[in-house]
C-alpha cells in the first residue's frame, strides 16, 4: 500500500507538513536552545489516570467543517479547567482546522493544567518549536512516522522534558508504538481512509497495551454514555472535541463528561 493509500485524507496535510518542518530546520539551533531554556513542563501524562477528559479546543476540522467561530482559546481553557478537565489539547495546525501556536499560547497562559500542542509532528524539531510555545506535551501520530523518525521525536520529547501521546489506529501501530517505548499512547477510533469513526476501535487495540501505559481514547465521542463505554473498556482519559465545540456551553458539556468519566472510573 502507497503512503498516500494508508494515510488518507492525512496524506496532503503531512505533504504540506513536511515543507513546513523543512523550512524551520532553518531557525532550529534557536529553537533548541530557547526549548532547552524553559521552565519545566506541567505533567500531561500524570494527569491522566483515573477517568480524566482531556478538553479539546479547535475552530474547525477536515471531517467536522466549521465548529466554533470566534473561538477564544483563554476563555475557553478557563472553562474546561473549572469544569474539572485534567488536561487541554489545542489545535495549532493553520490551513486545516484554523489553528496556531498562538492558540496554545493563550489557552495555556490561562490555566493550570497542562496543555498538548495537537498537530502533524513529522520532525524533532517541531517538537522543540512546541516546547518554545509552552507546550507540556505533543501528540506524535504512529501512522505518519517512520521507526526513525517516531524514535528521535520520543528522544526530543524526553530531552525537553516534554510527554508524549503517541496515537494509533490499529493493532500494528500499537506494537510499534509499545516497541517505541511510550509511556503513553492515544487510541484514536477514526479511520483515516474513510473518516468515519468506530468506537469499536478501541477495545480492541487497548487489548495490546500493557499496563502501566497510560491509555487514551480519542474521537467519536458523542453522549455521556459513549465516555462511561471507554472509560470501563480502560481509558484512563478520553479526550473530546467536536462533541464540546459544537455545544452553546463547552464548560457545562465539558463537566458533564468528567462526571460521566469519575463514575465510570469507580471500582465495582
């Protein structure tokens, strides 16, 4: 199978993101220097156990079209984090889903909680450009990274500081994923060929990440129940989106799924 069959819908936005890399290859001695230079990150992964949401915040998406204009990342970290979230995960990705680095930015300076940059990490060094940004995390998606290249940005990761969720689709990323030595990893229940999301997905892969893995379920969540579902299947978060951005109150939708999570969470 070609690149372009097996990423899908991904396959232009990694095109475009490996220009992208390539051009701030240019400002990198900068970058490592001003990354190795902050303070240390708030723990993203050590939020996460227990039934946590991690809150996502994005303008629009490939698969969901318009889903917020006039987003304010500052006001709506705000509300995620006093509805209970554990963490927040900003898109930063411009042309496709209208977000930046400045996003990140605001929400993160606006909170507690930690932050995961959500983009197309393609080179180490744009793990360094997040750090630069405040990052606490970066989302690193097995599907769109060779061994060598998911292996340097877990280096870069580990040398800022920095987590790492290292996302999956199937039961081969997972192992590759394992083999990678994530300490995290999210289970993203879309297929990037079709787009269409399965909450089948998850079960399934979560069946081949060991303990002590911190387990995220990403995507397709839709109700309350949709969260109880993966949080009693072993996520120990789930990370919302467009089921919070499409809400007149993204802080009250918000506090209903950690609700919904922390009772799911309880041992029987």
């Amino acid at each position: 199978m070609s690149d372009d069959a097996r990423l899908g819908a991904l396959a232009p936005i990694v095109a475009r993101k490996l220009e992208e890399a390539s051009q701030l290859r240019c400002a990198a001695a900068a970058l490592w220097v001003g990354a190795e230079r902050m303070p240390p990150a708030r723990g993203f992964v050590d939020a996460l156990r227990g039934g946590r949401i991690v809150a996502e915040m994005k303008r629009r998406s490939p698969s969901g079209g318009e889903l917020r204009d006039g987003l304010d990342p500052a006001a709506v970290a705000r509300g995620y984090a006093s509805a209970g979230a554990a963490a927040l995960s900003v898109l930063t990705d411009g042309p496709d889903f209208g977000g930046s680095l400045d996003d990140l930015v605001d929400a993160r300076d606006a909170v507690a909680i930690p932050v995961l940059r959500k983009d197309f990490t393609v080179d180490a060094v744009q793990v360094a450009e997040a750090r630069v940004a405040g990052a606490d995390a970066v989302l690193l998606i097995a599907a769109v990274l060779n061994t060598a290249t998911l292996d340097a940005c877990l280096d870069a990761a580990a040398r800022l500081g920095v987590d790492a969720v290292v996302e999956v689709h199937d039961e081969d990323e997972a192992r590759r994923a394992v083999d990678a030595g994530a300490r995290c990893v999210g289970v993203n229940n879309r297929d990037l060929r079709s787009l269409r999301t399965d909450l089948d997905t998850f079960s399934r892969v979560r069946a081949l990440i060991p303990e002590g893995v911190v387990c995220v379920a990403e995507s397709g969540v839709r109700s309350e129940e949709d969260v109880r579902r993966l949080v009693g299947e072993g996520a120990d978060a789930v990370l919302v989106g467009e089921l919070l951005m499409r809400s007149d109150d993204p802080a009250a939708a918000c506090a209903s799924l950690v609700r919904a999570a922390r009772a799911a969470a309880v041992p029987r």
